[in-house]
C-alpha cells in the first residue's frame, strides 16, 4: 500500500501524536509500504527529509499568535500560504495514495488532504488524538461552536473513518461530529515499554530524601483538568495507616488549588514537588513509586498511565472497565479503579495496595502484561493496517506472534 501520513505535528516538534506519527509511518515502512509525511513546518527543520525509509515534506506554514490566553496553542497554519493548496495537490498526485492517515481534527493540513481525498475517492483513517473540552464555561462555549460551526462540516464532507482511542473519544465524536460507531475503528495509544528496561539512571528516593518510606507518585503537569485534588483530599486517611507515605508531584504548577488545600488538610509536609524533569528521566521516578495515579478526574487515562504500567507499577485509573472498547479491563485482576473525584474512595484504594504489598506487586505484572498485549507500537500499527487492509480491500496483514523476547516476564 502507499500511505499518505498527514500531521500538522511531526518531529521535531514534540508532542505524543508527533511522535506517535512518526513511529507509526516507520513501521509501516517495515511492514513492506510506501509512505509520505505531508506536515508543516517547524522552526529549522528541513523543507523535505527522508527518515526511517519514508519521504517527509514539511509544508511553509504560519504560527499561531500566542495572546497570553490559556488557550494559547503552539500550532502553525498552512493555509495562511495560498501557494499549499497546489502543493498539496501535487505532492499527493504524485504519491496516489491508497489510504491517508490523518492525525488531528482541527489542523488545516487534515482538512485540505480531506478535500484531496473526497475529490479522488481515497478512503480516509482520522486519529482523534485530542478532544477540544475545557473546566472553563467561556471556552467550552468557544470550542463547541468552532466543532459545530467548522470542523464537523469539513469533516462530514469526506466522511473518515475515525480511530476512537477510548470510549470518552467516542462518544465526543458523535456528539460533535455525528459520527456513528460503523464509523469507528477502536485502536487504543502506544507506548514504548522498551524504555522501562533498562535500570534507572537517577536514584530519586535518595535525591528527595525519601528512603524506604512508601511513594505515590503522580506525573504531569498540574492544571484545572489534572488539579490532583482528589489526592490530597485522600491523604489524611492515607496518612492515619501509613504515616510515613509521601506524594511526589511531577511536573509544572500552573494550577495551585493542590497546594492550598493541602495547607487546609495539614498534609503539606506529605508532598513533594519535583517541577518539570526531562523524559529521560521519567523511567527512574516510575521506579522510584510503590504507586502511580495522574488522571483522577475521570477524564480518560493517558500515555503517561500507561507508560507506569509499562514500568510494572500498579497504577490507579478513575474511568471504567469499558473505557478502551477494543481492551478488556477487569478491576483487581488486570487493572486498579477508584471512582472519579472522590478521595475517601482513592484513599481506600491506596491503602489496599500499601497494605498487601504482595498483591501490589501482582496486580503491577498483570498491568504490565496488560500493555505488551494491547499497547505496545507493534499492536497498535498492526491494527492500523488491518484497517487499512478493511478500507482499501487489500490483504490482511500477516499477524506474526511476538518474538519471543517481546513477551512480558
């Protein structure tokens, strides 16, 4: 097949559907395709490169002016270049894609390989990496209207088939796009476990002071969607059986309400704040943690959850056991569940695995597992292609077995 990838993020930029695209289009490559990577241009990257055995054209494009709003994105438009219109046309008839695979519903780039795709009759596969929701009213309000009043118009006019990554995914887009589930292909996000291999680079209980005392540690940047309060409120009855538990709270601190609530609970003396640590380095505080929780809000459970998974941490997760419709969870066997929001219930959640470290370690293998079998880049590009395969009516994909040093301990 010749794939057509389409991202208005690609690397350099960083990002996780930048780097997912990429990892994506190189193993498509190794599964014997053809691709191109249509993508806007980054900072001093070059106009066009080959990597990893595919074609990558990056696209002049304008930056998005950053208002000092909280809504700011870092994000660059093609269309803002006239000139891209041929471009894009050109590049793509010379390719003649079987499939485009596009990654982001509201980038320009999605939107003119839409309009190539509808002209030519060449099916389409939309990965919805991002959902456009905020805690905030005026913006929600914002973001509905550019879904109703744009994006759901364009999109319905190529009709892609759409890669729903969890059921929240889902039901966002057939409520603002009218998507059906005959629509959908359930493919959940990758990781990369092969990063949680090797030993830890940094020895972070000795550098925080922690010892052997027991360490929940929560990754990500704080803000309004990911304000941790439902952890601090589960504290004080952490700290009553286990008193010697610390938090340790990775990343930056935009969004303060943890702190102050924690001064309230007399709990502040509990927590550790790291802010922000390079990705490197994220390996050596997962093994640092006895337990990992980040998404407590009930807003989905992501890359960074999955990844201490991978790291054979039992990590805790406040969505439900149908949240990846393509990946059964069963809480207590394979997964951890609190309810979202409700810190009595993590806090009981918490001290069963502190309580039993035996089973903490059990239910951490059966996470770990849980992941090499339905998230790694491997799984997750074979199932891209057989969609591809499904849309376009080529050969299914041959689905060899891991290797057998791919297979979890």
């Amino acid at each position: 097949m010749r794939i057509a990838v389409v991202n208005n993020f690609f690397p350099p930029r960083p990002g996780g559907s930048s780097h997912l695209s990429a990892s994506l289009a190189a193993r498509y490559v190794a599964a014997g395709h053809e691709v191109l990577v249509l993508t806007a241009a980054y900072q001093d990257a070059p106009a066009e490169e080959e990597r990893d055995g595919y074609r990558v054209v990056r696209l002049p494009a304008m930056p998005m002016p950053q208002l000092g709003l909280s809504i700011d994105f870092d994000m660059a438009f093609a269309l803002a270049r006239p000139a891209n219109l041929r471009r894009v046309r050109r590049l793509l008839d010379g390719f003649q894609p079987d499939v485009i695979h596009q990654h982001g519903q509201f980038f320009d780039l999605t939107w003119l390989s839409g309009w190539y795709a509808r002209r030519n009759k060449i099916p389409v596969l939309l990965s919805v990496h991002t959902r456009l929701e905020s805690p905030d009213p005026k913006y929600t309000a914002l973001f509905k209207a550019l879904d109703r009043f744009l994006v759901k118009p364009i999109l319905r006019s190529y009709r892609p088939r759409y890669v729903i990554m969890d059921e929240l995914c889902g039901a966002y887009c057939e409520q603002r796009y009218l998507a059906t589930p005959d629509e959908f292909e359930y493919i959940p996000v990758a990781v990369e476990p092969s990063r949680f291999e090797a030993p830890p680079t940094r020895d972070v209980r000795a550098e925080y002071g922690i010892g052997d005392q027991p360490l929940i540690v929560s990754l990500g940047h704080v803000i309004p969607l990911r304000h941790r309060l439902p952890l601090i409120e589960a504290l004080p009855t952490i700290l009553d059986k286990h008193p010697q538990t610390k938090v340790m709270i990775v990343g930056r601190i935009y969004y303060d309400a943890f702190v102050k609530r924690a001064a309230e609970l007399g709990v502040t003396d509990a927590i550790v704040t790291t802010g922000v640590v390079p990705p490197a380095d994220v390996p050596s505080f997962f093994a640092a943690a006895d337990i990992v929780t980040h998404d407590l809000q009930g807003a989905g459970f992501g890359t960074a959850s999955l990844e201490a998974m991978a790291a054979g941490r039992a990590t805790i997760g406040t969505i439900t056991e149908t949240n990846f419709p393509a990946v059964e969870l069963r809480n207590w066997e394979n997964f951890v569940l609190a309810r979202p929001n409700d810190g009595p219930d993590l806090a009981e959640v918490v001290i069963r695995l502190l309580d039993d470290p035996q089973e903490r370690e059990w239910i951490a293998k059966a996470q770990r597992e849980l992941v090499h079998a339905n998230f790694t880049l491997d799984v997750v590009a074979r199932r891209h292609l057989e969609a591809f395969a499904r849309m376009t009516g080529a050969p299914l994909p041959q689905l060899d077995p891991p290797r057998p040093e791919e297979r979890p301990a």
